[in-house]
C-alpha cells in the first residue's frame, strides 16, 4: 500500500488519478475464450480440428469433458481482475443422457450448464456460431458455398445461435454478442471471386430475418485475410464483412491477428469509431500470421487499448481474447493474455490523454515525444498491483505459484 501511495502522488503530479482509472477499468468486462482450455475440441464431435485452424503443442492437463473445462475457467477467472464475460463456441453443447443434437438443432437447453456456470460467477456470456470441424464444411465452404444444401444446414445452425444468444442474455441480464465468422476460401486463386461472397451475403440476409431482440443480442462480422488451406481468398474479407455490416446494422469485429502482417488494428479502431455506435474486437497475437499467440505487453496491444481509451469508447467497444496455445499451461495462457490485456488498458487509463492530444493540436511535437517517453518508466507496476489488490485477485508474481498448485493438484492428475 505504501507504495502505491507514492505512486499515486506521482501520478497526481501529471494530472491522473489513479484510483479512478482502477474504478473504471474494474467495470470493463474481458470477455475470456472458453476454447484455451480444450485446445478448440469441443463436446460435440471426435474429428480433426478443421477450417484453417491450428493448435500447436501437446501440454499435459487439457479439460477433456465440461466438469474439467468449467473448473478450469474457474481457476483462470480467480487469477485475473477485473469484469468478466465468457465467450463460447457452439461447439461446446452440453448433451444430457447421451442425447446429442447436431449443430442445426442445437437449443438454448444444450447450453443450460453454461448459464448455471455464468450466473455462479456473475458474469455474461458471449456466443459464436461454430462453422468448422464438421462433415457440412464441403470443399472448405460454409455459409458460402455453391451446394444449397450445405449452405441451409450452416444457416439453419446460425438460427439456432440467434436463439440461444438471446436465451443466454435473458438469463444473465448482459447482452450477448454473436460473432459469425466462416472459415471459407480457396487454397489457389479462384475463377470467381464475387459468386462466393454474393452467396455469403445471401445466408447472412437469411439469419439475419430471423426475429431476435436486438437490445439483448449484437450480431457481429468477423473478417479474416487468409487461412491454412486457404492462402489465396477469403470469401469473408474485411471489406466484405465491414461493408455488409455498416449496410445491415450489425457489428464488425476486427480480430488483430486477421490482417496482412503490416496492418494494425490501432489504427483501424478511430476510423471505426467515426462511423460506428460500438464494434467489436477478438485480440490475439500473430506471428508472422495468424498464430493465436498468448497475449504479450508488446506494443500493438498497448495501442489497441490506447486507441480505446483515448476515444472514450470502453463502453463501445465489446473486447474479448482469442488464442489457443497448446505448448504450454493452459491457465497460465489464459491468466498471462488476460491480464496483459488488462494491464495495456490500465496503462492507457494511466496516461493524461487530453494533455497529450492538446500538445499535438498545439504542434508542440518535441514536447509531446518527450512526455511519451517518459510516460514508459512512470511506476505502472505498482497501480497495477493495487488493481489486483481490490478486484481481490494474486497481485505480481504471486498468481503463478497459485496456478502451479492447480497443476500440480488438478490438471498433472489427468
């Protein structure tokens, strides 16, 4: 304590107040991924992973049922501060009595387990349509492809989301953000790339007539540049899938790791915000592609959360992570990625913004760099431990020794 007081005071000196950063940030839900936890395997298939998806790695301890995956994210959520959500995939249906439903008959009584789950930890929960590892995925495609027949399986199963979307916010008292994002491409360069994307559109006309309460469910689009098997075109392209929602008055959700390797979403957020009432993002950290490394402190994300933050948009941006890494601890991936996250947006909220956005109008440019730069060895660690001294979570180095036990009682026993 004594040393965030001294902290504090040096904050005061540039005009933030930490405590106050610390309240806000306490009230932004992260939205944590379910699917760290199981390396994307899911409850209701035993085949490959597929979709230009893959999980790296053999670490001992993966949740091999829902018990384990639940008791897993509970061990995650009690190291990491602050608001919480849980996003999951549909993939996760619980079947009772062996009872299984395939994904166009999936029903908001498949996902009961998960409500129960939420309401225990006092949290929402997110959704996402699961159009991958799946006999219906035909040649790749989904939502897009030439075959009616496939397409009005994935539709019908896209329904079926709405539905359990909005059972899930009913039942939480949070909204559900729905993100629909299809794996569908070619591996070489297409004779026809308008047909595919003018199908895409068509299917999501079709879900999106379906009657939902918009006031408990945002519907968001997720692009993606390319995947494994599909290095040549992505039906669902940023300027598709930003094009369609700015036109229909759905969400566009930009995941970090989706874009060509010299794009930054920081930049995007702005130009984003402008024009847009909320979006939404899935962050993640790519190397070299889109790998879905753990969350670092690296420089991007600080960027990404500036960009929130100086915007005054943290109640207009849904943030949530995405990666799954399956070389190391799996909590641990969850705990480091989410409070890296964390720790980026605290830092922003630690910044005097309009003091800086001030010198840049004032062309004070040498001014401005300079108070950048020492912004960087201001004694953020110690605000940050206080953060996690109030949201009653293991502040420094303490969570690790914490996860280690859970390994070393739980997940090293499977």
């Amino acid at each position: 304590m004594e040393r965030y007081e001294s902290a504090k005071e040096i904050y005061r000196t540039i005009g933030v107040d930490t405590d106050a950063a610390i309240e806000k940030l306490r009230r932004v839900p992260l939205s944590l991924h379910c699917w760290q936890g199981d390396d994307v395997v899911g409850f209701d298939q035993d085949g490959p992973l597929s979709g230009g998806i893959q999980t790296t790695g053999n670490y001992p301890g993966r949740a091999k049922d829902p018990a384990e995956l639940m008791a897993d994210l509970g061990e995650a959520f009690s190291l990491i501060p602050g608001g919480h959500k849980l996003n999951l995939h549909a993939c996760y249906a619980i079947f009772e009595d062996g009872k299984r439903a395939d994904r166009d008959a999936l029903l908001p009584e498949h996902f009961a387990k998960w409500v129960e789950f939420a309401k225990k930890h006092g949290m929402g929960l997110d959704f996402n349509p699961t159009c991958f590892s799946h006999p219906m995925v035909k040649d790749g495609l989904t939502l897009s492809s030439p075959d009616r027949e496939v397409r009005d399986f994935w539709i019908r199963h896209c329904i079926c989301c709405l539905r359990i979307s909005e059972y899930f916010a009913k039942e939480t008292g949070v909204p559900c953000v729905m993100n629909i994002w299809i794996p569908d491409g070619y591996k070489d360069i297409p004779a026809d790339r308008l047909g595919p994307r003018a199908r895409f559109a068509d299917s999501l006309d079709r879900i999106l007539s379906t009657p939902y309460d918009k006031s408990l469910v945002y519907v968001a689009l997720e692009s993606k540049v390319f995947g494994i098997g599909v290095e040549s075109y992505t039906v669902g392209s940023s300027e598709f899938t930003i094009n369609y929602a700015a036109r229909h008055g759905i969400l566009s959700l930009m995941d970090n790791g989706h874009y060509h390797p010299t794009e930054v979403v920081s930049d995007k957020i702005p130009s984003m915000l402008l024009f847009n009432e909320k979006i939404a993002l899935h962050i993640t950290r790519g190397v070299r592609w889109d790998s879905d490394h753990v969350i670092r402190l690296d420089d991007e994300t600080k960027e990404l959360c500036r960009e929130i933050v100086r915007n005054d948009a943290l109640d207009r941006v849904f943030i949530a992570t995405d990666y799954f890494d399956a070389s190391i601890n799996r909590i641990a991936a969850w705990a480091i990625g989410a409070r890296n996250l964390q720790k980026a947006l605290l830092s922003a909220l630690l910044e005097p913004s309009a003091e800086l956005k001030k010198l840049q109008d004032e062309g004070r440019f040498t001014r401005l760099l300079a108070e950048q730069e020492e912004l960087k060895t201001m004694p953020f660690g110690d605000v940050w431990d206080r953060y996690c001294e109030v949201c009653g979570v293991p502040a420094g180095e303490k969570w690790i020794s914490e996860m280690e036990r859970y390994e070393a009682e739980v997940t090293s026993k499977r």
